[in-house]
C-alpha cells in the first residue's frame, strides 16, 4: 500500500489498470493496490532507497486530525475492496503479501485501540511501584533504533545527521502525541463502520489543507 508523494509508476502500467478510481478518500493507495492486484510476483513495487523526496506537511493540529482520518477511512475502503487478496493462494501473489502485508494493514489499525490500555500499564509500573524500568527501556529502544536509521542513511550529510539526531533524542514523547491522533482516527472510522462495511460514502471530500510554501534549503547528492 503505497501513498501518493513520491510513488512513481510506468505509464503503461496506469493504462492498464484504468488510471486511479475515485470510488475511495485514498485515490494513491488504491491505485497501489489496483496494481498489486495484478498479481504482485510479475508487478512489483520497489523502494528506492537512493530516491531523495520532500513533500510538505499540514501547519495545524486540526488538519493533521482531519488528515489522518481520512488516511485511515481511505485506507479501510481500499482493504475491503481489495479484500480478495488476504490469505489468496494464487500463484502470481506473494505469501508475503497475502499472508502478511494485507491482514496486517488491518491488524495494525486495531491495534490502535489496546494504544489506552498500554498507557495505562506504563503510567502503573512508573509511578505506582516506582519502577521506571519499563519506560525507560522502551525510550531506549525507540532512540536507538531511530539514531541507527539516521546515521546509516546514505543520503545524509553530518550536518543532517547532527540535526536529526537532536530530533531523535525527543521523538519518543512526540510519538505519544501521534497516538492520540491515529486514535481519534480510528474510532472516527469505527463511528462509521457501517458506512465502510457497505462501501457508501463517508460523506466529506478532501479539501487540500492551506500549505506555507516554505522553499526549502536542504541539498543532497546522490
């Protein structure tokens, strides 16, 4: 399931499939999955490691809500509508794909809801039986995975790397803030479970959230 920024397909491909369906909020990650549909062994999407992509994110915390909201509802229409492809034993799919990636892609959204009750055990551990262990091996775990991506990524200068890892130090506490958001997400799409099961229209359209056009200073060599 690929999104929109930066994914580029053969023109040949898009005319095939029939270009992007408009019948779902994610139009990019249907289109990903129209083409996986195909059978994804003989049309395969490959990341380009080497491929350096910007894009600019929304500027307020209430586009960032109705943005995500629509990610996930898009996301849930295209996964019933592809539902076909969870657990198919076709040959020209992969057991990675079926078995793993499809089911996932829901699972993953569902986990979402135990996100309370962990928040609940660690706030128990801390500060109830004075025990910080838990907390701060997860914060250790998440930093230093985070610090190894930085500083093997190829396509970084020191000076980038200097700078993302000052990020890095704090992006375990701004994760919980995005938990609260992918939260209110997935019970907006819950709200609406009915909607999604018949495949109607959740009833909004994207409007393209307002951009600052910052121009952006960053070079990287390839």
């Amino acid at each position: 399931m690929v999104g929109g920024v930066a994914s580029t397909y053969r023109m040949d491909i898009l005319r095939r499939v029939g270009f992007y369906d408009t019948d779902t909020l994610t139009e990019d990650i249907g289109l990903s999955i129209k083409i996986v549909s195909l059978g994804n062994r003989a049309h395969r999407m490959v990341y380009g490691a080497n491929v350096v992509a910007m894009t600019e994110g929304v500027s307020t915390f209430r586009q960032l809500i109705k943005q995500r909201f629509r990610w996930k509802y898009g996301s849930f229409q295209n996964i019933i509508k592809y539902r076909q492809l969870v657990f198919n034993r076709h040959s020209r799919y992969t057991r990675t794909l079926t078995v793993y990636r499809m089911p996932m892609a829901l699972l993953s959204e569902f986990s979402l809801l135990l996100t309370p009750l962990a928040w609940a055990y660690l706030v128990y551990i801390t500060f109830v039986q004075y025990n910080p262990t838990l907390f701060i091996g997860a914060y250790l775990t998440i930093t230093v995975y985070m610090l190894i991506t930085i500083w093997f990524d190829e396509n970084l200068k020191t000076i980038g790397r200097l700078r993302l890892t000052g990020y890095a130090l704090v992006s375990y506490f701004v994760f919980y803030l995005m938990d609260v958001v992918q939260l209110v997400g997935i019970v907006k799409c819950l709200a609406r479970s009915y909607a999604l099961a018949t495949q109607k229209s959740s009833g909004g359209t994207w409007v393209s959230p307002q951009r600052l056009g910052k121009e952006v200073q960053h070079v990287y060599e390839a």
